[in-house]
C-alpha cells in the first residue's frame, strides 16, 4: 500500500470493479494526489487483468476508482471526504479522473 493509505474496500462483479480507497485520517491529501492516486489504482487492475489473458477493451470492463479521506465532524462522528472518481473509460481505451464539485462531503 502507498504511504498515507489506510484501507482498500473493492467490489467485484463480472466485468465490473469498484475500489473505494481510504486514506489514513491524519494524511495529508489534496486534489491532485487523490487524483494520481486512483489513476494509478485502476491501471494497476487494467494491468491485472491484461497479465490474466483479459481484454477489459472487447470485454466492455468498468472500473471505478473512488478516494476518500476520513474526517472527524464537530460531533465526534466520523466523516467522508471524497475527492472524485477515477475509472476505465472502455469506450476511448482510457483512464480517466471527474474531481468532485459543489460540497465537499459529496459529489
């Protein structure tokens, strides 16, 4: 794991993946970093399955990547900041990255 991560939850359904990356609460994270950050997760599960024999192109593969930070809110209750999303756009054969806009607990 990267330094400043805590926890990679991920879902998996045929064809289909999901990672929601966790930072550790005390990290130092900002926009481009999360966004570097869950590039580089989906082109490392691109690269996986290319190493299995697959083809995420032809085989219509989605894959999103979601960076989130935890924060501690005014009352004690934990938080979710989430950046953006990364994922595999297998109509262009690209990664690509929609930061968040509008209020920071949500996209």
């Amino acid at each position: 794991m990267q330094s400043g991560w805590d926890r990679a939850d991920i879902a998996m359904k045929p064809n289909s993946y999901s990672v929601d990356l966790y930072y550790k609460e005390d990290a130092a994270i900002d926009d481009a970093r999360a966004e570097r950050d869950a590039k580089y997760v989906v082109h490392e599960v691109l690269q996986e399955l290319i190493a299995d024999g697959r083809d995420p192109y032809a085989e219509s593969t989605t894959i999103h990547v979601s960076p989130t930070l935890p924060v501690t809110g005014a009352t004690g209750k934990t938080m979710y900041v989430l950046f953006g999303e990364a994922y595999y756009d297998y109509g262009t054969d690209s990664v690509k990255y929609t930061p968040c806009t509008g209020s920071m607990w949500s996209c």
